[in-house]
C-alpha cells in the first residue's frame, strides 16, 4: 500500500488534542486521521513519569494498528517526558509539541522575556526551560515557567469562559504579568480554548499554540518525505476522521463540537491496556 494513502495518529490526554486536530484539518484537509483520547485517564500532568511513559507507549502501540504514517503526540506532558519512548517503538516519524513551538517563540519574542504553562509535568521537566535556552543565541533570554493544572478540568468540563475560570487565570498568570513576557507558549494542547480568558489577564502578549506549529511543521516533513496525501487521492470533502475514546465523557460531543465547529458521528471506545 502507498503511504500517502495511510491516515495521520493524533494521541492526547484528553480532549486537549482536538485543538491540535483542528489546526491539522486546516493545514492538511485532504489528509485521513485518527484520533485517540486518553479520557479515562486524563489528566496526565499530575501523573508520575513512569505512569505517563507507559500509557504514552500504549498509545503509540494504538496507533500503530491503525497503520499511521505519522504520529502526532499532541499532549505537551508527554511530548516532555516520554517523546523518546514514542520514537524509539515507533516505525513511523514522529512530531511532538516542544521543537515546532519553541522556533516560533524565539522568533517572535523581540525582549527575549518568555513565558511557558503547562501541566505540572510539563513545567517540572524543564523541557521548554532547556529547549528554548538550547536553541537561542541569546545569552540574555529569561524564561518564567507556570504550572497552570486547573486550565485542564476546565476546559474538560466545558467551562472555558466561566467566571471562576477568569480568577483562576488571574492567579496563575499575575507573576507572567508582572515580568513583562512578550511571547506566551501555551504549553498544554488545552490550553488554546482557554486563550480569549488568557489574553484578557495578559492582553499585550503573543500567544503561541503548540498545536498549530506541530502542524506546520508537519506539513514540511511529510512533504520532505514524499507522504503527503494529494488532493485527487481523497475526493471526500467532509473530514475524514476516526476517533477513539478510553471512556465516553458526558459532554464530549459539546466539547468536540467547540473545538473543532462541527459534530463528530461516531466514537469508539477502546481499552488500551488490553
């Protein structure tokens, strides 16, 4: 079977990574996908490192039954600490959240002053911190980090622009404020749906939507590597989406439909431990 012919995985925590989705839908729309939420499980930013590797690891091997050409790990906390386990069981390429993103922070930012939220996970792995101190050229780049870990619950329980949500926000973000950051990453493919609430406590930054930038950045490496599905391949003008859940959420189908703009037919719900 021709590659190009084969469906893009997406995996997240959550339903975090419908964010990341959309932003694949938008910049790759003629491409098949699959899309797989950890939602018995979620959220992982609280997990220990073992745990989140070994449900990380039992999602790639998911996707991999499903005959992916590439794997979207849209799930900040795992693209932090078990991206490596990803490639190293993996026979297809893999994107994560951490290298598109940074790119786009470090151009863009014209203070070198930086913020990242994230999951407790995410922030206490340093791997933005280290990332982005990495691939700088300025010796003079402040980074102020942000566990944010109600942000998911929120946007789980569909309360994104509630007003405990709007204090919450004004609690984790006053210290990002107060430092003056230009460039905001947001850490946590959640995150995006919480950005009008965001942009309110810290209206003079630029927000930086891992998702987004993991799509673009997929867009180059399927091109580079000749698994780009051609407009005539797919004559389907709806998107062609499977989705896979570990448990079905009440109000998926609001929170699905809020995310990407449409509803979703059919959810199958899938034991990853079996």
């Amino acid at each position: 079977m021709d590659s190009r012919f084969a469906k893009i995985g997406i995996f997240d925590s959550g339903v975090g990574g419908l964010s990341v989705l959309k932003h694949f839908l938008r910049y790759l729309p003629h491409e098949r996908y699959v899309y797989l939420g950890d939602t018995a499980r979620v959220p992982y930013g609280n997990k220990s490192r073992e745990t989140i590797r070994n449900y990380a690891r039992q999602s790639t091997n998911f996707l991999l039954s499903q005959k992916v050409k590439l794997i979207v790990v849209a799930c900040n906390t795992v693209s932090s600490v078990a991206l490596d386990l990803v490639e190293e069981i993996s026979n297809v390429p893999i994107v994560g959240m951490i290298t598109p993103t940074i790119n786009t922070a470090l151009a863009f930012s014209k203070t070198k002053r930086i913020g990242v939220i994230g999951t407790r996970a995410t922030i206490l792995s340093h791997s933005y911190q280290n990332a982005l101190k990495e691939a700088s050229s300025y010796n003079s780049i402040e980074i102020f980090a942000k566990p944010c870990p109600l942000f998911v619950p929120l946007v789980e329980e569909g309360m994104v622009s509630h007003p405990s949500t709007e204090l919450i926000a004004e609690e984790y973000l006053a210290e990002l404020r107060q430092a003056s950051v230009d460039t905001l990453i947001l850490g946590c493919t959640h995150y995006p749906m919480l950005s009008g609430v965001i942009s309110k406590v810290l209206p003079s930054t630029f927000l930086v939507d891992s998702g987004e930038e993991s799509a673009k950045y997929s867009v180059k490496l399927l091109k580079e590597r000749d698994l780009l599905r051609s407009v005539e391949h797919n004559a389907k003008l709806s998107p062609d989406i499977e989705f896979f859940l570990t448990d079905y959420p009440y109000n998926f189908r609001e929170i699905a439909k809020n995310f990407l703009g449409f509803d979703i037919e059919e959810v199958k719900i899938v034991n990853l431990e079996h």
